[in-house]
C-alpha cells in the first residue's frame, strides 16, 4: 500500500509530465505557426504525433486514477 507522501509526489509528477506534454504543444503550434504555408516536416509532424501520444497514456492513467 502507497503511503500519503508517494500518493502526492506520484500526483506532483503527474502534474509536471502534463505541464510538459502542454509546453510542448505550444512550441509545436508556434513552430508550425511559423512555417505557415508550407507542410510541415516530417520532424514537427513526428514531434506532434508523440505529444498527443503522451498527452493520451497521461489522460488514461489519471482516469484509471493510476
């Protein structure tokens, strides 16, 4: 059984990995914000792809209350 302490660092963490995976987000949008009318690369397309991958396995585990 967790104690209270490893409850709230592991929701800490959890808190920070989501601040990331929103960070970067952002530095995605701005990237392709900046090469507007031209497609984007493979590199921000792949970038985008595992964000949103991140952004869905933290969305599953805080709805499995993992």
């Amino acid at each position: 059984m967790m104690q209270p302490n490893e409850q709230r660092n592991i929701e800490e963490l959890r808190g920070i990995l989501v601040e990331v995976a929103e960070t970067l987000e952002a530095v995605i949008i701005a990237l392709q914000a900046e090469r507007a009318g031209n497609e984007p690369g493979y590199v921000i397309r792949e970038a985008v792809r595992r964000v949103v991958q991140l952004r869905q396995h933290l969305d599953s585990l805080e709805e499995r209350g993992a």
